[in-house]
C-alpha cells in the first residue's frame, strides 16, 4: 500500500475495519486494535507533516475507544514525591502498624528503591531475593498479583505472570537490602509482605493505608517507582 493508495477514503475505511482481523484470521482485541490505530494516524500525520499528504486520510477513532497516554513532555516531574517524601510517609506507615495490619512500608519501598510494580512487590516471596551480608543484592521479579485481590484468602488463583510476561533480575542497593534482612528477619519462604495469616496484602488496604500516610498529597503508589 502506497500514500497514493491511501488517499481514498474509501481505502482507507476498508484497511481500518481489516485492522480487527489477525493474518491466521482470528480476532484482534479492542485494546490491540486501537493501538494499530493510532500508530497509522501518527505515521500519517508526520507524512502530512512532510507535505507527503494533503490531509490526514485515516478514518478518526472513537475517542471513548482510546485512551491515549498524555505525553510525557508535558508531565511535571516536581509533582512525584522525593526520597525525603517516601521516607516520611514510610514513617508515618510505620507509626500506623498494630499487630494485625500488614508491614505496608516494606512494599513502599520495594516500589521506590527497586522500581516494582505495586502488584510485583506484593507477589513477591524471600525465595526471590539474594540478600547477601554486604554490598548489593538482587530480586527475580517472575510474579505479580491483580488488583482484585484484596479478598484473597488462602490459595493464590490471582496470581499471575509479570506485566511483559517475562522474568527479570533488578539489583538492590545495599540500604534495600537491610530493610529487606530486617523485615525478613528469621523467615525463609513465603510471601515477603504477609497480611493476616500469610495472605496477601490486599491492594485495596494498601492503597488506604497510602492514602492515610501521604497525608495531603495525591501520589499514588505506583507513582513511587
């Protein structure tokens, strides 16, 4: 297909209804053929650019469809929280604590000084960590839990793959390494953050206790990686 081709509208109708259709002739996701889209408006919209085209040619998306990203251009880092922040809201975690709440800080700063996902760090177990007496460790990031799971008892049926799907080593810098030997304590399997009886902090109760903690700011946990 050439930029000529593309030129009728009509063209252009019939390749972006085609978009729907796999090569082995399954269906495409919503979400798969959206992202298509907008990756051909944006090639054609630099070939305008280019005075290549006179016009962009491509049928517009339905914007409820699309939820594109805002650009990261626009985005202002002074807004994510500092090492300072973290470690006062931390304390303030810290302070909450009682006997039946979960150990909320140890995910805090998995999320801030390894760069977890919120659900990486609650999936995560002491057989993912090398925590040697010195120097840098590492984590075997193979597992993240969803954020349905705020009810889970016992068994873990929500537990699934990472968001690539993929296994990776993040190194540790010595500070994370001794809140994680610390946390652990005696410890040798299991989940590293525990909730009541060895379940899984929830993400729902994370996510109040992060509130509580951040006090009048609006990062979310996420936001910490």
């Amino acid at each position: 297909v050439t930029l000529s081709d593309l030129e009728d509208s009509g063209a252009c109708r019939r390749a972006d209804a085609a978009l729907a259709v796999a090569r082995d002739g399954s269906m495409r996701g919503a979400r798969t053929t959206n992202r298509l889209r907008v990756t051909i408006r944006t090639v054609l919209n630099a070939a305008v650019e280019e005075k290549l085209l006179v016009r962009n040619p491509w049928p517009t998306t339905n914007k409820r469809a699309v939820k594109e990203r805002p650009s990261t251009d626009s985005f202002d880092k002074a807004l994510l929280p500092s090492l300072n922040d973290i470690e006062s809201a931390a304390g303030r975690l810290d302070r909450m604590r009682t006997d039946r709440t979960p150990d909320y800080k140890v995910i805090i700063w998995l999320c801030a000084l390894a760069g977890l996902r919120p659900g990486e760090a609650r999936a995560l177990h002491i057989e993912d960590l090398e925590l040697p007496e010195d120097g840098w460790g590492a984590i075997n990031v193979r597992r993240s839990l969803s954020d349905s799971t705020s009810s889970l008892r016992g068994s873990d049926p929500l537990v699934g793959a990472t968001k690539t799907g993929r296994n990776r080593w993040v190194p540790i810098e010595p500070r994370l390494v001794r809140i994680l030997t610390d946390h652990i304590g005696g410890r040798t399997d299991g989940l590293v953050a525990q909730g009541s009886g060895g379940s899984p902090v929830g993400s729902t109760a994370l996510q109040k206790a992060w509130v509580v903690a951040r006090g009048d700011a609006e990062w979310r946990v996420y936001d910490l990686r």
